[in-house]
C-alpha cells in the first residue's frame, strides 16, 4: 500500500509537463462520522466501507489508524483507489478530477481547505498526519424535532447521545487544526442538546479559525436562538426545505409549520444580507410528492436572495417517492421539463447529479425498470 506514496515522493517535483498527480486530498483533511458512528474522510455516501467506528475507537486513533493511512496511500497516482472510492457516487471521480499538488497552494479555491503544512506531508508521500483534520462533519446523531418521509433518522433506535459526545470529544480534541465543524448531517443541530451546546458555548475567541457549516431545518433557528450563536462564525447555512408551498412541505416535513419557517427564513436572509453569514443556502431533496415544484422552489431561492439553491435527488427506496432508482418514468418527465425551466440554468441554481436528468429518454431497459416497480407496488 505504501508503496504509491513511496514512490509519489520519488518522483521529480514541479515538472508542469508530468505534474505528480493525486486523485483526493480528502483523507489527508476531512474526517466525517456518519450514522451508527462509522468514519469516513468524505461523505459516506461517496466512500465505500468505514476507516473505523467510533464505537470502539477515538477520532484520535481513527484519524492516524492503519485503515485511514492505507486510504491515504491509495490516493497517490498509482494507488489502489477504486476499492475505497464509489465511481457511481463520488463527484471527483464521477468528474474524473485529480489533484496536481506541486501546482496548488492552500488559497487555490477549493470546497474543502488545506493548510501549507499538510500540502507539504501530502507532497512528501505521507500517510500519518502531523495535525489533526481540517474538516469534521457529524452526522451520528438521529434526534429530531420532524419525522420526514424520506428520512432514515426517525427509525434509528439508539437515540442515547452517547456517539454523539464522543464524536465532540475528539473534535475538542482537534480544535487546534480543525478549520470547519459541519454539524448535524442527521438529526436536527438545534434539538441535540450536546451539539445545541457546543454551539453555545463554543470559544470563538480562543479558536478565531473555526467556522462552522450549519445543516438545518431552519424551524428552531428564529431570533431567539441566533442570541445564542451569533458569536460563532457561520462559513455554510444550509436549510433543507423540500418545497415550495405549504402543502407540500406538510407531506413530507412530518411535524413542521410552514408558516413559522417562512418567517425564520426571511430573518436568516437578513442575517446573510448583513453579512453575519458567509453562504446561505436552501436545499430541496427532489422526489415524487415535491418534484413538480422544482421551478417555484428556484424561484424561492432567488426571492430570498440566497447565495444557491440546491437539488438532489432523493437516495434509497422510499417506495412511490423514490422516482429516479424505480425509473418512475412519468416523474421522470415532468422532472426533465423542471430542469429545463430557464431558472434552472441561471447562476445560484445548483442541480448537482440531476444533470443527466435534463434530457433524459428512457431506453427499453428503462420501461421494463418502470413496469416491475409499479406492478411490485400495487402488490404491496
Ligand atoms: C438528514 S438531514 C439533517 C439535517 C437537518 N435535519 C435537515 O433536515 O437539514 C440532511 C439532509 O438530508 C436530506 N435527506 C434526508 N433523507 C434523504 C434521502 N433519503 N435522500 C437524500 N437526501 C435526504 C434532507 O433533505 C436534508 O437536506
Ligand atoms: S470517495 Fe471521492 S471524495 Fe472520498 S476519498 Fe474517494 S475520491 Fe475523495
Ligand atoms: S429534519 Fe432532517 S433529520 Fe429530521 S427527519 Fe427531516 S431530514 Fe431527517
């Protein structure tokens, strides 16, 4: 395993007619717990398997463990990748991006950041890490104030808190290197009680390098609760709303009030006008009972003046709500005519993987996908 890195750092440097080539800096800055506690250095849904569970181990020991080190190695041109790395998921090999790192310097724009330091551990072949990640993101803990239909969260039983605290004790830990705390990726920040606090009491002026990606619901965050956080910087806001009107939003955000989130809303835009947060952005996960409001949910992004509005399409089988796997081919349609839309395409509008939906046409295959799944339905 160790061998790519080997002899990655053998190889001539700054030679802009071979540049020395990575396929992802994320294992080597961005740790990320996901649900029942397994870690990966990217988003879960990218990565194939775990580096470790914090089930049994600290971050601390994960971060530098045997498994994170050979994911690092597998990185180096020439390394085994594919056997971490899901093509159909990840969008830097879905893209096929690579990183030439003799060319890049930690201002490069980049959606996740890297100091000089591990640029330099990263150039030199390294596979253990002198400082701790740049970017933590947790998503280990369920507890939520909706119970949405296209959501695993309700569902998990271990609702104890216990991944959680551990999860914030390694991130206390890091909080010399760690340059942005992503909190939650499940379950709702402002209803756990220990990452509400660690909000609240974050030390903003000990640690001035630390910004925080929020991922909401937006219910709870209302004046009262921005008292409480206004002194954290805030990088990413991001509110998931999954519609464009009221009745839609009921359908799916089980237990939410339309009318109090609209209000919310306007004063985290006001916020974001003021400059207290960096990025503001709304997030609509696409599938069948909201896909028919993909236009208006564009336009509310714009009207809010939000920095993007992002779709994606729904992940798993929620039976008839799953359009995109069961080749719902009407959906299907009527969600092509969506993106076509000209707002769709106007800058701010972000339709990450539903691109190759745009101008979809369903093959035979595609039919005989749509029937099986309608006739599995009505039989069940
Ligand atoms: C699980 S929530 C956690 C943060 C917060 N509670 C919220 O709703 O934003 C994070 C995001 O996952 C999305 N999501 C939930 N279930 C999904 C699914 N089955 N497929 C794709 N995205 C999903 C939500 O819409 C939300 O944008
Ligand atoms: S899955 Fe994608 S983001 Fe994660 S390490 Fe591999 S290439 Fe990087
Ligand atoms: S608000 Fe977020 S965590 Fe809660 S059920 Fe909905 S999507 Fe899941």
């Amino acid at each position: 395993m160790e061998e790519a890195a080997a002899q990655f750092a053998s190889l001539p440097r700054n030679n802009p007619q071979k540049p020395r080539r990575v396929r992802c800096l994320n294992p080597f800055r961005w740790l990320e717990v996901n649900e029942g506690g397994d870690v990966t250095p990217c988003c879960g849904s990218w990565f194939k398997g775990n580096l470790g569970s914090l089930k049994n181990q600290t971050l601390e020991e994960i971060w530098n463990g045997e498994r994170f080190r050979a994911a690092r190695a597998a990185m180096f041109d020439g390394g085994d990748w594919e056997q971490f790395c899901n093509a159909q998921t990840c969008p830097q090999i879905y893209n096929d991006t690579w990183v030439n790192v003799d060319f890049i310097s930690p201002q490069s724009p980049d959606i996740v950041p890297i100091t000089a330091e591990m640029l330099d551990e990263v150039r030199n072949g390294h596979t253990a890490m002198r400082g701790g990640p740049v970017q933590i993101g947790l998503s280990c803990d369920p507890r939520c104030n909706l119970r949405c239909i296209m959501c695993s969260a309700p569902a998990v039983k271990d609702r104890s808190g216990a991944l959680i605290k551990r999860a914030l004790d390694g991130v206390r830990q890091f909080l010399p290197s760690v340059r942005r705390i992503k909190l939650l990726g499940d379950g709702e920040v402002f209803v756990v009680p220990e990452a509400r606090d660690f909000l609240f009491q974050f030390d903003s002026k000990k640690y001035p390098h630390v910004e925080f990606l929020i991922h909401t619901n937006g219910l709870l965050l209302n004046e009262a609760m921005w008292a409480k956080i206004a002194h954290i910087k805030i990088d990413w806001l991001v509110v998931s709303i999954d519609a464009a009107t009221k009745e839609t939003y009921e359908k799916i955000r089980i237990g939410g009030d339309w009318d109090a989130l609209l209000r919310n809303l306007d004063f985290m835009a006001q916020k974001y006008s003021e400059g207290h947060i960096r990025n503001f952005h709304l997030s609509m996960t696409v599938m069948k009972t909201n896909h028919r409001e993909m236009g208006s949910f564009a336009e509310m992004g714009r009207r809010l003046g939000a920095t993007s509005t992002y779709f994606f399409p729904i992940i798993g089988d929620y039976g008839g709500e799953q359009i995109f796997d069961n080749r719902d081919i009407p959906a299907l349609r009527r969600v092509a005519e969506q993106l076509r839309l000209p707002i769709m395409s106007e800058a701010g509008i972000d339709i990450n993987a539903l691109e190759r939906w745009r101008n979809w046409q369903p093959t035979f295959s595609d039919y005989m996908r749509c029937f099986r799944n309608l006739f599995k339905r009505r039989r069940t």
